[in-house]
C-alpha cells in the first residue's frame, strides 16, 4: 500500500467522525433555541442544561471549536435574517463564550464575528449595546489572539502583574436564617473543591499554554508545551508568564496591533520553552491522531463564601479587599484607605489642577512647536475634541460619585481594566472590581438595598471607596423548598420572575438553578478528591459572573415613621420590593370613653387618610386626598406583569419618569339593607411615588418591609413614603441651596427634583424590549 493510499485510509475515519461530532453539536445548539421558544417546558429539570452541557462537550475536545463557531454565527445570521430576536443574545453570548476559551479559531471567523456584531448596531438597545461590547473584546481577539483569556484569569485570579493590575474577587453573600445550613454547606464545598488545582503556579501555567496555543495554531505542540512547563521551576514559569503578559499587553494597547510583529514575538517565547528544534518540528506539522491538543481549562473566579450576620458586613468585605493589611486594625468607623493624600471629608468646592504655565510664550518647551502627523492618535483624538464649549464647573461629589456606581460595567478595553473607567482622580485608579453575589428571595434582596444605600450614605462622609473600586451585584433566587409552591414561592421571588420575564437568558440560566442547588444540598458530600466532577452550579455560576454585563436599576424607596409614643423619634429605613400594612388590635387611652360614642368600632380595620400624588402619564403633579376605612394595604415596586409602564430601567437617566409604586387598598364598604349593616371589602389599586398615610382613630399600624419579619414597625400612627434620593455630601448640598435659590429667582417656584437612587443588578441582556 502506497503512502498515499495509507493517508487517504487514515484521514476518512477522521471526516466522518468530526461530521457526526458536528451534528451532535448543532442538536445541542437547536435544543438550546427550542428552550428559549418554548414558553412552558415541558421538563423543567433540564431548563438551563443544554448551554451547559454544550460548553463541556468542547471543554473536554477543544478540537471541536471551530465547528461550534461556525455552527452559531450560522444560528446568528440565520436569527437577524427571520428578525428572531429572542435568540440573539442568548446565541451572542455562547459565542463569545466559546471564543474566551477557544484555541485554533481562524482569522477569518473572528472577522465574520465581528462583522455580524458591527451589523447589530442598528438595531434599538439592549441588542446594540451587547453587540458593542462584543465588538469591542472582538476587535482586539482579532490582532492578538488570547488577550481576552489573558486578561480574564490575571484579574480573577488576582495575578500580580505591572502591565495589567487590574484585580477581580467574587463576594458570595448567604443569609443563614433564610438559606439552610446544607445549602450554604453544599456551596462552600463545591467552591473548596474547585479551588484545590487553581494554585497561583497552574494558574499561569494555562496563561503561556492558552496564549501561545491561540497565537500560533496548529504549529504548537500542546503536549509538549504544557509537559514542559509542568517541570519547570516557579521562577522560571515566573519569567515565561511576565514574558507572555508583556507581549499581549503591549500589542493590545498599540493604536493599530499588528498580527504578524504578535507572532513573531511569541514565537521567540514558544522557541526559549521547547528549543529550535521542537519549533520546527512544530510547524512542519504531526499527526493529528497521535498528537491531539489537550484541554486548556479557564479557572473559576477566585470566590469567598460569607454568612450575612452583620449590618455592615459588606463594607467591611469591600474595605478588606482593597487594603488586606488592614485586617488587623480596621477600627470602628473604617478609616483605613489613604488615598494618596485625599482626605475623605474634605470638602471640596472644585476639583483644582496646579498650572505651570507662565503665560510667555519663550518658557515654552523645544517640542511644543512640533505638530504632530495628520494621521497621528494625537491628531485624531483632537479632531473628536468639542472646540469653543463652556467648560463646567465639576465638584468632586458630582464628578465621582455616577461614574463610579452607575456606569454601565465595561469589558477589558483597550484603555482600561474590567471595569472601564480609568482614572477618576489622578494617581488614584479604580483597578478593583468587586462582584458582590447574594442568594435567596426578595428578603435577601431588601437587606441588599440596606447595606447599598448606607454604603452610598457612607462614602459621601469618608469616600473611601469610590475612586478605587467598581461595584457590580448580581442576584440568584433561592427559596425554601418547603414552602408552597402556589402560595409563598412566588411572593417571596417576584424580583426574580420580574427579571425572567425581562431577560429571557436570565432566566433560562439563572432562575432554573434553585432546584439543582437544593439537589445538591440533599447529595452526600464525598471525600474523594481523586475523581473529576463537573461542578454544574459553580459553572453556572462562573458564567452568570463573567457574561452578566447589563444592569437593571431598581428604585430604592425611603420610608419615615411615627410612633404613637411621642417620646420616641420618627425612624427611617429603605425598602425595595414591598411595604406591607397591617391593622393592630384596638388599642384605647386610658380616660375610659367609649369608641362606640366616636363611631370607630362599628366594622373592620381603621380610618386612613392617605395622601398621594398620583402617577400619570403626563408627568404632571396631580395631589389627591382621601379618607377611608381600611383593613390593610400593600405598597408594590416591581411590576406584576409585562404590561406596566413604570418599573425597573436601563438607564438610570431615564428611571425618575417610569418609576412608580402600586398600592393595593383592602377597602372596608358597609351597606344597609333589611337584614341590617353588612360590611364587605374591595381592593383599590392606584400608582403614585410619594404617599402619606395616617391613621385617624386609635387603631395602630403595623409594617412590614419587603416581606422580612425581621424588619417590622410596630405601633405606627403616621408613615411618609418617597423614592429614596440620591445621598449627598455637605459641598453637594451647599451647591444645592445656592442653585436652588438661585434657579427659584429667575424661573419662579419650580423646583429640581433630586436624583433618585437605584441600584443596578446585573444580566445579560437588561430589559428586552
């Protein structure tokens, strides 16, 4: 037999079976589609593990990559063409996916990619934003193959490295009186177990594998490759790591990053590891059977477990993270950032920059009369400067405090780190992302909002964190297994559904992982280290935390109470999902006269007078004021169907017009008939932002804030309820007053309204609209 004839023998068997691994693949990609379309699955079990078995089947043959590539940017155009909208971002996001972990993707694809995502720019937001950012990371896969999987495990990983010191850390948040002790058990030990082979040395083991294997293709030996850094000593690996770093690095942030220079300077790396010799072997190219590459895993974020016990919990977590030497002598009020001689209650009027120029034009420097060339990045950034502009006024509060919380979180740019921002202050730079993670129903969710508002509360006092950190939440609902599947599940996960049905990923992804989380509660724990288990809830996790990028602001709303004893002050707590009221037994003074002479007692519930200013859609301030006997009443911020107007935003520019609460009113009616009075009840349902409510007999109040009996007001006479301002330090205020005072004289008695304060937790997509 000729060689020839052997070869042909040889690859037939390859062909046909990487065309049935083909079509297994386009099965898994359809059974994903058919979820999404589905409005009702039929096996609700399986919700959310056709992506993940998808992504382990090219994890354990990253052979299989390409094909799956070519399968989804198929799915994609296919999608746009027949306007399926409902499929793209959950397509978009496998995609990129598979791209962030993918070896051996040709050039070409990463162009139709990124020409596909150019085209979704057109399209109304939220499709337009993911596709930019898609095309943003795309853009610099492109010229430097393995940037994205670079910069992904230095930041999680908390790599120490000059030329990307951008650090990333995943806070995951349990309450251990609304979570059980065997789920909390459960995560802790799949997150340990995951962490086992995730030291700092395996960690940059994959960092030089993965990059020289993205950059020079099938020339790699793999095999070779990773034995080699196997034995080799940790500074040595040191050494290669900062080599392979600086390489990316540097040609990432170039202006126009060539791929051919990006080669050729790994190539020299990859040369040092193997020697010559295996290099040319290398590219003279092996048989592909006996030389299949091996997997490249991407380790998971680096995440700690905490059990939410104190109120300040998480500022002291975030203050840790940024100065972990101040574990040992972080004092009362938490003053342990210096931040580079800014003084946190400093109140500034303006942000002030020294000057050096003189004003005469001989104390010039020599190279400032050289202009620099027409197609130069200088010559281009000054042609997208605005010229003649008034240049504003910007205080410190004001230029920090919405860049830093309410910036849409970025990807890895070119001119920054995760999260997109740079510099705030100079020499200060925001290099820290924290992802704060909680888990449990919408009690979790309002204790959430307590510790986000004094944390905003607290930073317009000491600004400790601001400048240095970015802050993105992120939410997965747990409830209680015993409950009532028809009664209290959906009651205490109404901010859950609300973001199912606004994110259909979210919840395909997300929503579907609380039975698996309690299945694994319920698993035996084993102590056998040696097998490989796929940790499927750690892996959902891990995907929600990286592809999660849109956020949905949620108003918080401020409530003030007044007890009916007057020695004691009014109180003010936040609350976002719900405020409950309930009617108190009959409590009576102790002059001894009779309700019944009043008229109090003849039915049900108390006298309220509830004062509104009622929602419409003009936007125009319509007071309304009415009396009436009540048995309870329920103050809802989350829209209860698709239909509502008002709710959750995008932006948080846009969220002061559609942000609204429902109030359902349990009226008492009392009619007359020949039987005598009968009393029966009705529910009134209005919208309004702002209500007061007092109560007009003796009959006390009861609240309840967003569902969590740890956080009730009893004997309540009064309560005002607003959406909660944004916080504002003293230099804000004073700004304020003389704006107000100001604006009042030229333009009568119109008033600015404050910013409202929202909090953003992260999906994939936001609002589809």
């Amino acid at each position: 037999m000729t060689p020839t004839n052997g070869v042909h023998l040889c690859t037939e068997p390859v062909i046909l079976m990487t065309a049935d691994a083909e079509l297994d693949l386009l099965r898994s990609v359809q059974a994903v589609l058919r979820e999404l379309s589905t409005p009702a699955p039929t096996l609700q079990s399986n919700q959310g593990m056709w992506r993940w078995s998808l992504h382990k089947k090219v994890e354990r043959d990253p052979g299989k990559n390409p094909a799956l590539v070519r399968i989804l940017l198929r799915e994609l155009e296919k999608a746009a063409s027949e306007d399926l909208r409902h499929v793209i971002i959950p397509l978009l996001h496998t995609l990129m996916y598979v791209l962030l972990k993918a070896t051996g993707i040709t050039e070409e694809l990463y162009r139709r990619t990124y020409a596909f995502c150019t085209r979704l720019l057109t399209l109304p937001t939220p499709y337009c934003t993911v596709a930019l950012d898609c095309a943003i990371q795309l853009k610099t896969e492109t010229a430097v193959p393995g940037t994205l999987y670079q910069r992904t495990v230095i930041a999680e990983q908390n790599l120490i490295s000059e030329l990307y010191p951008y650090q990333e850390r995943v806070f995951l948040f349990v309450d251990p009186e609304l979570v059980s002790a065997s789920v909390c058990s459960a995560l802790l030990l799949e997150i340990e177990a995951a962490e086992v082979h995730q030291t700092p040395e395996a960690c940059m083991r994959h960092v030089v594998s993965h990059t020289l294997q993205a950059a020079l293709g099938e020339t790699c030996q793999a095999a070779a490759l990773q034995k080699k850094l196997q034995a080799s000593p940790r500074r040595t690996l040191e050494r290669y790591f900062h080599a392979v770093v600086a390489a990316v690095e540097q040609m990432a942030n170039e202006p126009s990053p060539s791929r051919a220079g990006h080669l050729e300077r790994l190539e020299e790396i990859y040369c040092s590891l193997l020697g010559p010799l295996a290099s040319a072997r290398g590219r003279c190219g092996g048989d592909p059977l006996q030389d299949r590459p091996p997997s490249t895993p991407l380790p998971s974020p680096h995440i700690t477990l905490h059990l939410w016990t104190d109120e300040e919990q998480l500022w002291k977590e975030l203050v840790l993270f940024l100065c972990p030497r101040s574990r040992f002598r972080l004092s009362a009020d938490l003053e342990a950032l210096d931040l580079q001689g800014l003084r946190p209650d400093r109140a500034l009027a303006r942000v002030s920059v020294l000057s050096t120029d003189s004003g005469i034009e001989r104390d010039l420097p020599s190279w400032a009369e050289e202009l620099p060339e027409p197609s130069s990045p200088e010559m281009e950034r000054a042609r997208l400067q605005r010229k003649g502009g008034i240049k504003k006024r910007m205080w410190l509060p004001e230029l920090l405090l919405p860049g830093s919380w309410h910036g849409p979180p970025g990807l890895h740019r070119k001119t920054g780190g995760p999260g997109g921002d740079g510099e705030l202050l100079p020499g200060v730079s925001r290099v820290h992302t924290a992802r704060v993670l909680v888990l449990g129903d919408d009690r979790m969710l309002g204790r959430l909002a307590q510790a986000y508002y004094t944390l905003r509360k607290r930073e317009t006092q000491k600004f400790c964190l601001t400048p240095r950190l970015s802050l993105q939440l992120y939410y997965i609902p747990v409830l209680a297994p015993e409950e009532p599947t028809a009664s209290r599940q959906p009651e205490l996960g109404e901010l859950a559904a609300f973001l199912g049905r606004a994110d259909p990923w979210y919840q395909s992804t997300v929503n579907t992982l609380c039975p698996a989380i309690h299945k694994l509660a319920e698993m035996p724990f084993s102590l056998d280290t040696s097998r490989t288990v796929d940790p499927f809830i750690l892996d959902v996790i891990t995907y929600y935390i990286r592809m999660g990028t849109q956020p949905i602001y949620f108003q918080i709303y401020t409530v003030k109470i007044f007890f009916s004893d007057l020695s004691q002050g009014p109180a003010e707590d936040v609350f976002l999902t719900e405020l409950k009221v309930k009617i108190q037994e009959s409590r009576f003074p102790k002059d001894g006269f009779s309700p019944k002479r009043r008229g109090m007692a003849e039915g049900q519930g108390a006298e309220l007078s509830i004062c509104y200013q009622k929602a419409l859609l003009s936007h125009r301030a319509r007071e309304v004021t009415v009396s009436l006997r009540a048995t309870g009443l329920v103050l809802k911020a989350i829209p209860s169907n698709d239909t509502e107007v008002s709710g959750p935003t995008h932006s948080p520019r846009t969220a002061t017009n559609h942000t609204c609460l429902n109030v359902n009113v349990t009226e008492v009616v009392k009619s007359s008939n020949l039987a005598g009075r009968s009393f029966s009840t009705v529910t009134n349902t209005f919208r309004t932002a702002n209500i007061q409510i007092q109560s007009q007999d003796q009959r006390l109040l009861t609240l309840f804030l967003d569902k969590d009996n740890r956080r009730t007001f009893k004997d309540v006479v009064r309560f005002e309820v607003a959406p909660c301002p944004e916080p504002c330090s003293g230099s804000q205020k004073s700004k304020a007053l003389w704006l107000s005072s100001h604006r009042q004289k030229e333009m009568g008695t119109t008033k600015a309204k404050p910013r409202p304060l929202l909090m953003p937790i992260n999906t994939f997509s936001g609002i589809v609209q």
